[in-house]
C-alpha cells in the first residue's frame, strides 16, 4: 500500500476541482471524498464555505461547488504539470537572475509570496536577494518575470539575462539545485505509479480511488513545483519517463474516479 499523509481539507477539495473531470461537484460527493481521508463531513462543509468566502470555489446553485476566479490560477497552474517539459528549451549557458535586496525582508507576507514565486519556478538564491536559474526555457525572460509576478514576486523586482557571469562560479551555481534528490526522487515516482497500477485490481474501489489521489498528487506536486533543469545540471532522461508515466497513470486514476463518482 502506497503510504502518504492525508491532504488537508482545503487541499483534498483544491485538488478535486483541478481535475478537468470534475469541473463541477456536488456538496454530496465531497462528503464522499472527504470520508475516504477520514475527514468528518461537518469539517468539509466549513471548509467548502471558507473557500468560497475567499473566492476560491464559486457555487452557481445550491450544494453545487466549482473553482471560483480566486482558484482559477490554482487550477489552471495544477493542470499545467502535463505541458512542463515542452517548456525546455536548447541551454546555451545562459542565466536568469533576479534582484531583490532593495525589496527587505520585514513583510513577512510579502516575503512568504515572494519565495514560493522563486521556488515554483526553478530559481535558487546564491547570496541573500540574488535568485539564478538557467536560460533553458523556451519562454522570453519578459514572460518569466510575467510568471513571478503573477505568483507574488514584487514588480520592483529586477529581472536580468545574461549569457556570462563574471566572478560567479558555475560549479557553485549548479549545486544551487539538490541534483541527487530530483533524480531520487524521479524514479521513485515512477516505482510508486507502475506498483499503484499493478495493485489497484486488488483493491476495493474506495481503496483504490484513495491511493491513485495520493500518488498522483504527489507526482503532480513533483512536477509543478520541478526546476526543470537543463541535462547539464539534472539528467532529465527520468523527468521526462516520470511525466510521460504520470499522462498514462492520470488516465487510470480518472477510470476509477469515475467509477467512484458513478457508485454513489
């Protein structure tokens, strides 16, 4: 049995309306959901209503939940996962850095906003405010930095491209990144999808219908918040099996799901 921590409440419901086969669900079979964490009903109705306080989720009738204009970006970078690779590039040696030393660090918010737009988009910090990563993507520096903001990064950011760095050693930029870790943690991936596959027969359908959440969402977690690496720094030949394994494995977790939905 794949054996992972339950999702919040919040991210147990996040997660369901991201998937593109439940663009719409009932408070009834969130309950359903929920009980499959052993998440008590009364826990999800409140969560439900907070989300929806906060514009995450929208309720177009009543009992109905969909994701709310809050949670369209949440959604829309959840189901992205499946495009990640084809947003690599050629690496020519090139860097993207990103100046934020003159922003401080004593708005905690801001700060907090700050580092997740850093980390869900591959960059590192080398010294205190100056955050690299490599040139390797197919997209403008211009959208990078579209994509920072978008997540938090402040606009008085400075977002600068240069194909050399003068007085920065290479070598300690690429141990900015844990490679034996993403590599790891790659191929692990893809034992727990193809053990899931084999051992999900076996299981009753709510089991099942509880795992291939849990290791799907943990490859999808992988691959959102993934550096996505040029080869020279990373060998991605894994990155790319797990991705390509992930398109097939979300088929067969959505086969179940629909069963799942379609039993209650």
């Amino acid at each position: 049995m794949f054996d992972a921590e339950n999702p919040s409440p919040k991210r147990l419901v996040l997660s369901l309306l991201s998937a593109p086969s439940l663009p719409e669900v009932g408070v009834g079979l969130l309950l359903r959901w929920g009980e499959l964490f052993e998440i008590d009903a009364a826990t999800m109705r409140v969560t439900v209503g907070r989300l929806t306080r906060q514009g995450l989720l929208s309720s177009p009738q009543r009992g109905i939940y969909r994701m709310g204009p809050e949670g369209e970006l949440i959604a829309s970078t959840a189901r992205d996962w499946v495009n990640a690779e084809t947003r690599i590039g050629p690496w020519r040696g090139g860097w993207i850095a990103v100046h934020t030393s003159h922003l401080g660090r004593v708005n905690r918010t801001a700060l907090r906003a700050r580092e997740r737009a850093f980390r869900l988009n591959g960059f590192a910090e080398y010294v205190t405010g100056l955050w690299y990563r490599p040139a390797n993507l197919r997209e403008s520096s211009s959208a990078t930095r579209a994509r920072l903001l978008s997540l938090g990064l402040e606009p008085e950011a400075i977002v600068m491209q240069s194909e050399d760095m003068p007085g920065v050693s290479e070598k300690e930029l690429f141990a900015l990144w844990p490679r034996e870790y993403l590599e790891t943690a790659y191929i692990s991936h893809i034992t727990n999808m193809q053990e899931s596959t084999d051992r999900a027969g076996k299981l009753p359908l709510p089991e099942a219908t509880r795992e291939t959440l849990l290791v799907g969402e943990a490859v999808i977690r992988q691959i959102n918040a993934d550096p996505l690496l040029p080869d020279a720094i990373v060998d991605g030949r894994n990155r790319r099996r797990m991705i390509n394994a992930m398109v097939r494995y979300n088929k067969f977790g959505q086969d179940i799901w629909q069963q799942f939905v379609s039993n209650g």
